[in-house]
C-alpha cells in the first residue's frame, strides 16, 4: 500500500512538473519566433534603408556632375561665340598673334571653373591651334583628328556637343573624358571643335567621397563600361572595361538607376551596387556599399537581441525548475499532513479521572448529566458500539426466559 502511494505521490509530481515546463517552453518558442521575425525583418530594413543611402548618394554625385557639364557647356558656347577665323586660319603656329590671343582666352576661361584641367580649339582638319592646360604643356599644332569627339563631331555636323568616352592624355598618362562643342561659322556647318578636359583624378578628389567610400566605393565609367575612376583607387583597372552582367542589363534598359546585392567585379566583394546614369551625359555612377560594413551595426544590435532572449530563456526555465520542484515538495507535504491530520483525527484519547456510577455504571459528563457508557464513549471518540450478548449473559437471559414462561402443558 505504502509503495503504490509512494509511486503515486511521484506520478503526480511529474506531471506537475511537465505542466510546470511546458508554459516557460510555449512562451520561449513564441520569443523565438519573434525574434526570427524581427531579425528578417530588421535586415530587411536595413539592407532598404542601405540601397536608399546608396542611391540618394548616387543621385547627388550624378547631380553634380552634370550641373558641372551645363556649367562646361556654358563655357565652350563663351569660347565659340569668341573664336575669330584668322584664329582657326592660323593653323597652331604658335608664334602668331592670333594663336595668342586664343590662348589667352583660354586661359581666362579655363580659370572660372575648378574642374577644367584643359581647353583647346581645334580648327576642321583637326590641328589644335589654341590650347591651355592646368598641369601639361601646351599642345598648340598637334593633330588631334583621332581623337573620337572630334571624329564624331566631323562626321555629324548636326550635332551640337558630344561627351567622350575614357581616354588616356597623350602628356600625363592620366585618363580623362572630354565635353566638346562644334565651332560654326554661317558658311560652313562645321568649322571645328571646341573641347574641354576633366581628368578622372580630379573628379575622383571632387566626387569619391572618401567617408562614404570607407565602407564601399564610388566610381565613375563611360557607356562603354570604361572606368575613369574609383575611391578606393584600382589603378590597374583605369580605362579598362569592366566585364559585369548586371551593367549590362542596366545599360540595355531605358532605367536611370539600378541597384542590386552582388559581387563587385573590381574586387571581387559581395556588395549593395548602385548604379545612376547622369542626367545628359553618357557617364554613369557605380555606388558599392560593403555589405559587412553596412550590416555591422545591425549584427551588434540583433546579438543584443538573443543574447537577451537566451537569457530570458535560461531564467524562465529555471524560475520553472525551481518552482516545479517546490511545488512537489509543498504537494508532498500537503499530502503527508493530510494523512497525519486524518490520523489524528481518529485517535481521541480519554483520559483523567471519570466519575462512573457504581451501581448503573452511568458516567457523569462535563454538564453534570448522567449518560450511559455507551454515549460517554460515543461523543467523546470515534467508536460506535454494537449491542449483542456474551455468552454468560446470554445463558442468564435464557434463564430468566424459563422462569418466566410456564411449561406448555400447564398452559393446555
């Protein structure tokens, strides 16, 4: 008996014990799922808000750019309008007065924007008969005909400017792009080209913002897929093609930007990569963000979250073990003082003197009342009495019977 109590006292206790673990194990099952939720969704969120950054910053350096060529514009449709034909007749002699005086034109101009690393003019044949430059001598005489913007202007008189596409400066070696202009006159619909040059390492100083590229890169290519420059610089790779599916499929479509998460072919990085045509040009942007750099933050921020959901878990469970074990340990108490309580209570114990009579044998109780032993007993324990007759008792009623009841003859 005792062992089946015992076995049942350790059932109880293990269901309770199992009812006890399975709340903390809903409730950390249901954390879990939150968490995993947040985590997608915080990446998510922060992979957006990365593509937004890269773009924003891609639409202002593209801005830029262009806001530079209008202004480069305006400076080469100054120059057309300053052109004289005995300078173009002059053929680059430089030693004329008219060669001169182009250049100091040139050189007055090449002076109101920052950007210009060279002007020059080149007459119909190609020959540059005025030309300046920031950080290369002058080029006054040289055949430039090869050149594609002049090529390109020559064999479409009816163009009015054109953009180059990267190519490397005969003096510096550096790669630049150029913004020309044909030069009219009313006789003849092309007499010329006027042209500018930006090299690609000044625009790298002006627009690789070096902060921002701390985490990625910027750079600048042609519709060719030319890189005129890139911060961090890839030396090797500057007028080169870059070889990438996805700018071809951006350059294939009519779209202004485009931005997808893929490795970079110039350092082989897996990278957030914008792409941002410039307004008016046939340049585009290259915005890169380092995935790894850009997601350090959020990876900080969501080790704070399970951590702490590690150890709300840890501490729920064992807030349960704990709890479950006292909770058997007050059960099985419970369960102890119930059978000693009810053990007590059928032990009633009579004790002291009891007044009994001597003749009835009645006992006096605590009011001053006379009861039968019967009684006394009864109200004060938990025995019942069952009335029946010993057998000495029973011979004296058989007696008495006898003496009492007449023969049945003398009845008849």
């Amino acid at each position: 008996m005792k062992v089946w109590q015992r076995k049942r006292r350790r059932d109880v206790g293990e269901k309770a014990y199992a009812r006890l673990y399975l709340l903390p194990t809903i409730l950390a099952g249901a954390a879990a799922a939150l968490l995993i939720y947040e985590l997608r969704s915080s990446y998510r969120q922060e992979i957006s808000s990365v593509k937004m950054r890269n773009s924003g910053f891609a639409v202002v350096v593209a801005s830029r750019l262009a806001g530079a060529l209008r202004e480069i514009d305006f400076i080469l449709r100054d120059v057309h309008d300053h052109v004289t034909d005995e300078q173009l007749a002059a053929r680059g002699d430089a030693t004329s007065a008219e060669t001169a005086a182009l250049n100091e034109l040139l050189s007055r101009k090449i002076k109101t924007h920052p950007w210009l690393d060279g002007l020059g003019v080149m007459n119909r044949e190609g020959v540059i008969v005025g030309s300046v430059k920031r950080r290369a001598p002058q080029d006054v005489g040289a055949d430039f005909s090869y050149r594609e913007y002049f090529s390109y202007l020559a064999t479409h008189p009816d163009q009015d400017t054109y953009y180059s596409p990267a190519f490397t400066e005969t003096e510096t070696g550096e790669i630049w792009l150029a913004a020309s202009r044909t030069l009219r006159r009313q006789d003849r619909p092309f007499s010329g080209v006027i042209f500018a040059g930006l090299s690609g390492r000044f625009l790298s100083e002006e627009l690789g913002n070096i902060h921002f590229a701390e985490g990625g890169s910027i750079a600048l290519l042609d519709r060719s897929k030319q890189l005129l420059f890139r911060t961090p610089p890839v030396v090797e790779m500057l007028g080169r093609a870059v070889e990438d599916l996805n700018l071809d499929e951006f350059l294939s479509s009519e779209a202004d930007s485009y931005t997808y998460i893929g490795v970079s072919p110039l350092d082989n990085r897996r990278k957030i990569i914008t792409f941002q045509q410039v307004p008016g040009a046939p340049y585009l942007f290259a915005v890169a963000s380092n995935i790894d750099s850009a997601l350090a933050g959020w990876r900080t921020k969501m080790r704070g979250y399970v951590g702490g959901w590690l150890f709300s878990a840890v501490v729920m469970f064992l807030t349960a073990r704990a709890y479950s074990k006292i909770h058997i340990v007050n059960d099985s108490l419970e369960q102890r003082n119930r059978e000693l309580q009810k053990a007590i209570n059928e032990i009633h114990t009579l004790q002291g003197i009891i007044p009994i009579c001597a003749g009835c044998k009645k006992i006096k109780n605590e009011k001053g009342y006379w009861e039968r032993v019967e009684s006394y007993i009864s109200n004060h324990s938990q025995a019942f009495f069952s009335h029946g007759l010993c057998p000495e008792c029973y011979e004296k009623e058989l007696r008495k019977l006898d003496e009492i009841s007449p023969p049945p003859e003398q009845e008849s």
